[in-house]
DNA sequence: AACTCTTTGAAACCCTTGATCATGGTCAAG
DNA sequence: CTTGACCATGATCAAGGGTTTCAAAGAGTT
C-alpha cells in the first residue's frame, strides 16, 4: 500500500543519512578516486537504503557527461530501420544511455525548424537512420545545427564518402555480385526494382545498390534495363511491379528489399510465373521472413544490429574525443541464396 | 560556416534582447495570459531573433507538466509491439512529448531494480508494452513504483480486467470466432500454435487467444486439442509447428501471430500439403506480410497504432486528471478471410 | 484618497555537477 | 619537535534552463 507517493530520493537525503555532503555523494556516485573507502561504504549503504537513483535529467542539465540520444528514423516498420534502432538502442543501454526516438514521415517535407524541434534541448546527441528524402534532409539541418552531436546511418551520396559522420553499408558491391549471380546462372540481364531513394535532394549519384546492379551489368555487356520505382510499402511495390513480371522476356529481378521482393513473387505467382522456374527474384536485407516465404526468398544480408552499434559508438567517439574511434565490427553484405533464384527458363 | 558550436539561446537571453525579466518569457512561452500584447510581441521577436527553443530536460526538472514519456516494450521486431510502439510516438509528437524507449530482453529476468534503472528520473510517465513474461514483471514493479504513471498495453489476466491503468485488445472473443469460422468449414476441430504467455508468473487463465480458441471449441463440442507451444521467432515456430503439420489428421490451425502462420505455411509446404486444400492455416495481427503470402493469409486484423495512441491519452489523463479520459478509438479486431482458410479435404 | 486589478519582477526551487577554498589530520623529511 | 606536503572532506557558490509563488509597481476606478 504505497498510499503517497512519496516524493524520491535526492543526493541531499542521502548526504543527510549517510552524515556526509551532498557533493560526497557525488563523488561516490561518479566513482571519484578521491573518497575514503568507509565513507564511500556508509554512503552506498544510504543509497540503498534510500533506493536512491541519479536524476537523469539533472545531471544532464548540470553538464555532466550525456547519457542520452536521440534516434530520428524513417517508418519503423522497415525491417533495416527497426533492426538498427535496435543494435542502437542495445549498445546505448549497455552503455547506460537512454534512447529517444522521433520518427520522420516520409510523406511530409520537414522543416529545419520542424526538425531541431523534435530534439529536447539544443546539442542533443542525435542519429539520423534515413535513407529517403525527409532523412537526408533531416542529416543536413542536424549537420548544419549541430555537427558535432550527429551521426548518420545510411547511404551516402559521393561527397561524403569519408565523412566522419556517417555509417553506411556499402551495399553497391553486394547488388552488383547478386547481379553477376543472376548473369552467371544464364539471365540475359537482370531488371530491378527500386526502393525510393534521395535522388531528387542529392542528386550525385544513384543509390548505391541501383549503381552496384547498374555497373554490373555495364562490366559484363548487358542491357541496362529501365529502373522501376517503388514506394516502401508492399502493396506500392505490388503494383509497380505488375508490368514487369507479366512481362515475359523479364526473366531475372533485383528488388531494393526484401518487402518488394515479396510483393514481386505474390505478383509472379498471380501471373502464373513459376519462380524460379520461370523467374528469379532476388531481395535485399534478410528480413526475418525472408526465409519462409515460399519459395524462401534468395537475398542479401545486412548486419544492420551491429551497424546501429558502430552508430552510437561513433557518436561517442565524436562527443568525447578520447573516447577511442570505433573500427566496423559489422559483417560484411553477403548474397544468401535460398530459392528464388536459379536458371532463366529455356527458350 | 557555422565555427564555434555557438551556445544555445536561453531563456535570459531572450528576456535581455526583449528588454524583459526572465519569467515574463515564460509567461509568453507558455501562453499565460496575464501579460500585455506589445511585451508578448516584443518577446515572439526576440525569441524569433535568437531562434530560442526551450528546453525540455530543464523544463521536466523544474517540475512543469511532463512532456516526455519512457516506453519499455520487448521485442521490437514482433509486429504487434513495433505498431503499438508507432502509434505511441505519432500521438506523442502530435501533443510535443517526446518518447524514449527501453526493450525487454525476453530471454532475461528483468530486477525491479533494473527496470527501475531503465527510467530517466523516478517518476517517469511509462507505458509498458508487452505480453510475456519480462513484460509482466515490468508493469508490475512500476505500479508499485509509480502507479500514477504509467499504463500497460497489453493482455489482461483476469483480476486486472477494469484497472484503470490497462489497454487491451480483447481478442479472445476474434479467437473464437476465427475458431467458428473453421468449424464452420467444415473442420472436425483447430489446433492451436500459440505465441509464449506470461502464464508462469499470473496463472489465472490462459491468454486470451488460446481461451477464446478453447471456449470456441468447446461451446461446439468439439475436442479441445492440446495447445502447440512456440518461441516468438519464425524459427521456433517452424520447429514446434512441424510435427503438427506433419499429422495428417490436422486440418486447421489457429496461429497466435502472423509470424507463427507463416512458419506454419513454410512447414505445410515442406511436408507437401496443400494450403488451403489439405491444411487451414488462420493467424494473428495482421502483419503488413499477410496480404502478400502465397497463399494470401486469411489473419485477424488489430488495430495496434490506434491503440498505442490511446495508451497515450490514456498516460496523459492519469498523470493530470483533468485532461479527458480517453474512449477506445481503435477499431475491434476482425477477420480477415484470404486464401489460407478453406474447407477441409474430403476423407 | 483609498482600493482593485493588471502587469511585471524578484527570489526560491528542481537536482546535479563542478570548481574553489578552507580545515584538520597524517606522514615524512629536516 | 618543526615544517611542509599531501589527503579526505566539508563548505560555498555558480551554473544549467526552467517553473512557481509572492510581492511590488503602475494604472484605472470609485
């Protein structure tokens, strides 16, 4: 029966209680050297007694080291979004941290102001997991408020290629081996279905799993096949990729992920395309249902756990330079081939 | 070219710029009403001028109204957590809050102290989104911490039915009537691939899905099966699902989530029975997936994003009473019949 | 001239960190 | 036995960016 509720403890109680000053109990608290070890028992035990935990929000305040961030992501719901939230939110709580999020629409064009609103205070240790339009512009306010306290997960565009500030996957390399997988296995080219990417913002380059796919073809004398563009959701790749599958001289698709890979089977299956008799579809990301679709769908995995860990190892690495620089503990992007891909039909 | 990392503007150098004391911007930031219209303007341009944004760790300390919200929720990746999740933070952002998160490990036992530890600040507003068992414990050691505020989304295992601090889908009764639905095809009985429940530590009764199933069952006096248990992950369900699958005696089969359904369907496939033609296979939630499965998966619909947000309105009128007392807004879960679902094979 | 209301300012407080200085006490060198 | 160095701790104060309570100044009313 808790009937009150009772106000908590602040260092003041546990100073009072333990016979000590408040600042006493701040050394113990941050592990300063310079405290007798009886002293620093008696206060422990106040701190105990008292159930004692720092005001996180204080101590922040104070100017103490930052103990949070804030996470600006895309639509949680896809897969490489979600799973580096997480390999984020993972490291951050290994680490004491608290994570916040704020999720971009991609619908909507967000201010620079909209954008510096959403953080709690002014320098907010933030990350940025964007890789459409909102989320590049979401790393350019961030990068201009605040360069110091930003990271940036996702793609990059060229210019920023060895920029201290962001994590990305090299994923060209891997479209362009999961290409030459598909012209090796007899395809005559291979056709890809785009995720949305930030052309229109930074318009230096295509993303690099349509460049990889792109060049690849190039290298090996092949048609380069018209891009089709997709939205994120399943159902916008469903219908974009309608013409494509019923298309009978398509015999071999790379998808931008593996939610427009599932969309291009359900498509091919409802042409009455056998895949991977008729047609190969490859996908993007090893999405945890990538391997019980059926057929089990032959993609690319993506380490994006321990990406969001380099994230916030990076970010505080650049808060606190003496911090020691994070080295990519992420594997590397592997072709997974299951069953969706083989031989292109015989003529 | 932005140098120093020039300091944020703060409420006295708004006052000074406007020619005002500290606590009359205040006053205007927060729309007091008693302060005269050329003051306000003259403190709107300063503000605008400085570019001032206040900022909402001080303002949290200095014990305003509550603007930001810790989330602790298990998995992110399960569907139905990732929506509620959404909804949560769309609704937030709409009122200015600003949400953190806090991910239960399934496979640990969470300390009241740990959890506690989880919270910026004693007395953090939480919302605790979880259906296993690290979720139980954590809703319980915040209502004993704080019951004030927090809200729980989730099951209700009997006792808790009208606690003012609960949100749950009530989908036992969709359980039945999916399991109706079956029956009514024409299957001789349903199994039940039931997703992991807090059953060891609130052993009251059942989940909802699983009761809903067997009062389904029993109502039409049909034998209750025994209940298939799985792990959340695809894998796991593949492995507990596939001896059922296997028993050709089984011709239906009511997954606790989408995911479960989907291993079930992989399984089918393997063990070369034909869905629907052999095998039923009905899930749970929904998942974006389920409408592009081949065969399209016949699931039961919920509503989790508007769910999340009425635990956030739920949040904010516990945590100040005179703010309305929100009325469910989410739409009742509902079947949604695909192409996984059909009449039993003729003997 | 007394009184009320509006507008504004002053000060205390939220909780913690950090810096500075003072105070005794211990210990070793002279 | 001094003297000086060093250590643990306390005492203060400022800072961080706000909110809240209370009081005072100014204006208008009767």
């Amino acid at each position: 029966m808790s009937a009150e509720p009772k106000k908590a403890a602040s260092i003041w109680d546990v100073a009072k209680l333990a016979g000590v000053s408040h600042q006493t109990v701040s050394r113990v608290v941050n592990g300063s050297p310079r405290v007798a070890a009886d002293t620093r028992d008696r206060v422990l035990a106040a701190i105990a007694e008292l159930g004692y935990r720092p005001n996180r929000l204080a101590r922040t305040l104070a100017g103490g080291a930052a103990q949070s961030l804030t996470v600006l992501t895309a639509d949680t719901s896809l897969y490489g979004s979600e799973a580096s939230l997480r390999g984020i939110e993972k490291a951050a709580r290994a680490a004491g941290w608290s994570v916040s999020i704020s999720v971009l629409d991609p619908a909507e064009t967000h201010s620079d102001a909209d954008i510096v609103a959403r953080l709690p205070r002014a320098g907010e240790p933030t990350i940025v997991i964007a890789h459409d339009e909102p989320g590049m512009r979401a790393r350019r306010t961030l990068l201009e408020a605040q360069p110091q306290a930003m990271v940036a997960v996702g793609e990059y565009t060229g210019k920023e290629f060895d920029e201290p500030w962001l994590i990305g996957l090299d994923d060209g390399q891997v479209a362009g081996e999961a290409t030459r997988y598909l012209l090796e296995l007899g395809h005559e080219t291979v056709h890809h279905l785009a995720i949305p990417t930030a052309l229109g913002i930074e318009a230096d380059r295509k993303s690099h799993r349509a460049e990889g796919w792109a060049d690849a073809l190039r290298q090996a004398d092949r048609p380069v096949p018209p891009v089709v563009h997709s939205g994120w959701t399943i159902s916008e790749a469903f219908e974009a990729v309608k013409p494509l599958v019923a298309d009978k001289s398509v015999s071999a698709i790379l998808c931008g992920n593996d939610d427009l890979a599932l969309a291009a089977l359900r498509a091919a299956h409802l042409s009455g395309r056998d895949v991977p008799g008729d047609l190969s579809i490859v996908g993007f990301d090893n999405a945890p249902f990538a391997a019980y679709t059926t057929p089990a769908l032959t993609t690319v995995n993506q380490d994006f756990e321990n990406v969001g860990k380099g994230a916030f190892e990076l970010l505080r690495h650049r808060l606190d330079s003496s911090l020691p620089k994070p080295t990519p503990t992420w594997r590397a992007p592997e072709l997974i081939i299951r069953e969706t891909s083989g031989p292109p039909p015989r003529r």
